[in-house]
C-alpha cells in the first residue's frame, strides 16, 4: 500500500507552510558565525592591545636584561682570570693542585691555587648547613602544625628578621660575644676528642679563648642562613593538601603520625631546595666569616684551625687590586666560586621543579 505521506521536500508545517530541507541548510550556513578563516583574519593571529604589548615588551626585556647581566659577569671574570692564570708558575693545572701560600710578588711568576681555599669554604658552610637544617625543620613544622594561630604571625617574623640583620653584625656578635663564651665548651670538648682529626688542636691554631675557628665561624653562618631553610620549608608545609591531613587523623593517627606521613612527604622537596638556597648564602659570605674565623694559607681538615674562604681571601687582598694582574688571581678565584655558586642554586631550581 502506498504512503500518503508527501516526500520531506514537501512536509508541511502546522501553520500550512512547506519546509524545504535545502533551504533550512541554507539558513543554518547563513546564521553560523563569522569564523576567522570567513573573515578573512588568520587564526594564529590575536588582538593585542597596547598595554598588553607594553608589558609583553618589558617583561622580555627584564629577563634578557638579567640573563645578560650574568653571562656578563662571567665573560669579565673570565677576561681578567685568564692574563693571571697564564703566569701562575704552576701553570692552569696547579691553579687546581697548588696547596701552599698565595705568593703574587712577582707577576711574572706567581704561586696561587684553589685547594684550600675551596676546602675552608665547603666546610664551613657544611657545618652552618648541618647545625642550620635540623633547627629550620622544626621551626617550620611547629610554624605549620603545631603553633597557635594567633602566635604564627609573630614567631614567624622574628624568624624572618634574622634574614635582615647585616652580616657585619653577626660578625661582631661571632667575635666578641659568641667565639669567647665557646672557650670553654671548645676546652672540653679538645679534652676527649683532640684525638680524631676534625677536633686536632695545632700549635698555631687560634686560641681558644677567641674562639676564632671554623666552628664558630660555622655556628654563626647557620644563624644567618636558617631563615632561609626554615621560610622556605614552612611556605612548602602549610599547602599540604587538607584531605591527606583529614584523612590521616580520620584514620586515627596523632598529629606526629600526620606529620611524618603527610606534610613531611609532601614538603621533603622544597626542604632539600631551601637548604640548597640556604647553602648558596652561606659560600659567598664575606664580611661575618672576615672577623669570626682567623685567616690561615692552610687547611688541615680541623675544626679548631683557622681557614680562609673565596670570599675572605678576596677581601683580605684587597690593598694588591691596584695592580691588574694580582687582582686578576683572585678574580680566577671568585669565578670558581661565581660558578660554585651557580651550580648549588640550579640544583636547587631543578628540585623544585622537578617537584
């Protein structure tokens, strides 16, 4: 039996009108919007407004400005290390090997090398980091876990203004307060453990009395630097997700067990980056290590000698920078350290990014 139905050309509406399907298709091309391959305009291309181009531009220039700035300063160290380097008698690789006193007299045939110099200053900042972390870390987590909210605000500002005190300032404290009430815990401890290396007491060791050693010099960098560590750890532990914490307690853990499984988890990388930072502050330190710790050519791996960084090297030297070539063999040490430097505050970056 054949439809009555008329074919979908000719289907007619309530109102009587007929409904042509490629007129509706015409319509719908008609009313779709003007894309920008219609208008003409390219697809990757975008409005830009002025301002929006102004700070585009500036933004670009501030970063180029400093990626600049630092390759820069290395060209200029490289450029007035190298004329030195050439006349080490030791040649470039004793500039790495040469252990003995800095003898720039003669600037034809000069003795200068790192050894020493690097080994104080690791060390040193070693010791800040090792009394520094374990403080910040506490400080942080009570700051975040276990202070009350109204003493947070407080604490934690007394915290950040250690970062503002001038070094020379700690320097005065290291020297005259911190080195002379050390005498007789450092007495002690030279009583029973003169015997191991790091605590070995030499004839010309400083007096104990001064407490000018890379303890002490150690000691005050940690106060300098724990700032750092405990601010940075702190910011990391408070944006622990609130559902882990829930979760932990709903579970019944105690607030140390919410501690040790969640917030210390979630905040063990920037921690690691903090100190990071926190030891890059404490290599380039000059002016508190220049009165705290007594000035000594060698290095004898103790903790009771005296030392000599890149830093306070470089400002002991100061009268000889008259004459380019002696100035130039502590500048080939202050790239070593510009690159020491350097390389402690990437692996920092690189931590927290990889985080």
């Amino acid at each position: 039996m054949a439809s009555n139905r008329p074919p979908a050309e000719e289907q007619v509406t309530k109102a009587g009108e007929p409904v042509i399907a490629n007129s509706v298709a015409s319509i719908g091309n008609s009313q779709q919007p003007n894309t920008p391959e219609r208008s003409g305009v390219k697809a990757s291309g975008s409005v830009k407004r002025p301002g929006d181009r102004i700070f585009e531009y500036l933004s670009t220039a501030s970063a180029t400005l400093i990626t600049v700035l630092i390759a820069a300063i290395g060209a200029f160290l490289i450029w007035r290390a190298v004329p030195s380097l050439s006349r080490n008698s030791e040649g470039f690789i004793g500039f790495f090997t040469y252990t003995g006193p800095w003898d720039t007299s003669n600037t034809e045939a000069m003795q200068f090398g790192i050894p020493n110099l690097f080994a104080a200053t690791v060390l040193i900042s070693v010791v800040a980091l090792l009394i520094a972390m374990p403080i910040a870390l506490g400080i942080a987590v009570f700051l975040s876990n276990y202070a009350p909210k109204r003493a947070v605000k407080p604490i934690g500002y007394l915290v950040d203004m250690l970062a503002a005190v001038p070094s020379i300032v700690y320097g005065l404290w290291g020297w005259q307060v911190l080195g002379p009430f050390l005498t007789n815990f450092y007495t002690w401890m030279e009583s029973w453990a003169g015997g191991f290396f790091l605590f070995t007491v030499y004839s010309n060791s400083p007096s104990f009395a001064t407490g000018r050693n890379i303890l002490t010099g150690g000691i005050v960098l940690a106060v300098m630097i724990l700032p750092v560590i405990a601010a940075t750890a702190r910011e990391v532990f408070v944006q622990t997700p609130r559902g882990q914490i829930e979760a932990a307690l709903a579970l019944g853990a105690t607030r140390w067990e919410v501690v040790r499984m969640t917030v210390l988890p979630f905040g063990l990388s920037g921690y690691i980056s903090g100190s990071m930072l926190g030891l890059g502050r404490a290599l380039g330190e000059t002016m508190a290590l220049y009165m705290v710790v007594s000035p000594s050519s060698a290095f004898r791996f103790s903790l009771f000698d005296g030392g000599t960084t890149f830093a306070t090297a470089i400002a002991n030297a100061a009268p000889e920078f008259n004459d380019d070539i002696r100035a130039g063999a502590y500048i080939a040490a202050g790239l070593v350290l510009f690159l020491l430097t350097f390389v402690v505050n990437s692996i920092a970056r690189a931590i927290v990014a990889k985080k």
